[in-house]
C-alpha cells in the first residue's frame, strides 16, 4: 500500500475547517502519462483531501486523452485542477484553477479553494465586486507561486 | 468573467522565464499585460487590471 500524505493530524485540522463547507464541490483532477513529475503524488494528494468530507467529489481526467474536457476547463498544464461547484448534476466553473502540485503553503490554498468554492461566494469587497461587474472583457490572473 | 489560476513556479519554468518570476507571489494578468510581485490588496489588484486593460487597447 501507497503510503499516506497526511498524517492524523493534518486530516483532522482539515476536518475542523471542512466543517465550513456548505454546498458540493466538484474537483477535476487533469493528469498526463509522460513527462509529468508530480502528477501521481497531486492525485494521491486530492484523493485523500477529497477523501476527507462528502461535500467534495474527485474526478480524475487525462488532459490528452480528455482533451475536449481540458479546453472546457481552460486547464493546459498537468497536473491541472479545477475546483467547481456541483449543483445536481450539473458542474458550475467559477474559473479557479491549480497548475501544479498544491502543496507546502498551497495546501492550504487548495483547503481554502474549496471552502470559497462551496460557499458560493468570492468574500470581495462591495468596491471590488462593483469594479468586476464593468469588466467588458475576460481576465486571467496567474498566480505565481513556489510550494515552500 | 475572470479566471484565477495558481502555478507553481518551479514545474513550469517555461511559463515563469516568459513571464519573468522573480518573487513569489507574482500575480500575471491576461498573459503579461500586467502583474503585480508580492500580496495584492483588491483595490491595487483591480487598478492592475485596469492598467493592463487599457495598455491592450492603446496597442
């Protein structure tokens, strides 16, 4: 057997803040079988996350062979996530994205992710909100980041 | 409308040389037509936006 991720003691901290999740999230889990390092080990990670509450559900994709789905998602990197929302059976795409592994201080990136994503609600500013709402054209942002 | 995506530096080297990554974390809009080094408070971020919004459209 594979050895675990997380420790007892990571799951139940994770437990503590899982217990703010309100509605169902969907995460889509972009793998590739050549040249990608860290894909086993991310979807080892995103199993045992999902793993931890009911409210999230992992399904797991080949960003190759599941191509039209990976342009769906706007994912282009692997390992890619997509963190949405299931409503029924339907996946709703708030367009939040990981490329790479989620770990180091982007664990918890990826716990607060999925906390926000089940919330329905992005927690900006009224200012904020009003400023996005006149957006005429899509935005992308990257965020840069190194797991340490 | 907007689309945030988190990549971690060091597996995509390619894509942090292009966009010159320094500091973590570099927030990168619209594929280079602005970012912003370090925390990013939501007024700054949108001003950034707008920058780089506007720098498309004079080009």
């Amino acid at each position: 057997m594979t050895q675990r991720l997380l420790n007892d003691q990571v799951i139940g901290q994770v437990q503590e803040v899982f217990d703010q999740l309100k509605e169902p999230v969907e995460v889509l889990f972009f793998g590739q079988k050549d040249n990608c390092d860290y894909c086993d080990e991310t979807l080892q990670l995103l199993q045992e996350v999902t793993d931890i509450s009911d409210k999230l559900t992992l399904q797991v994709h080949d960003i190759d062979e599941d191509a039209e789905l990976a342009r769906q998602y706007k994912v282009d990197k692997a390992p890619g996530t997509v963190i949405a929302g299931r409503d029924g059976d339907k996946i709703v795409d708030y367009g939040v994205r990981l490329a790479g592994i989620p770990s180091g201080h982007e664990f918890s990136s990826l716990v607060h992710d999925m906390v926000l994503v089940s919330s329905r609600d992005s927690g900006l500013g009224a200012k904020t909100r009003q400023a996005l709402a006149k957006l005429t054209e899509p935005i992308l942002l990257q965020v840069f980041v190194t797991p340490t | 409308m907007v689309e945030a995506e988190m990549v971690e530096a060091m597996e995509f080297p390619e894509l942090s040389d292009r966009h010159r990554v320094s500091g973590v974390p570099q927030t990168t809009i619209n594929d280079g037509a602005g970012h912003v080094v370090g925390a990013v408070p939501e007024d700054h971020l949108i001003a950034e936006i707008n920058n780089a919004l506007k720098k498309v459209a004079v080009k």
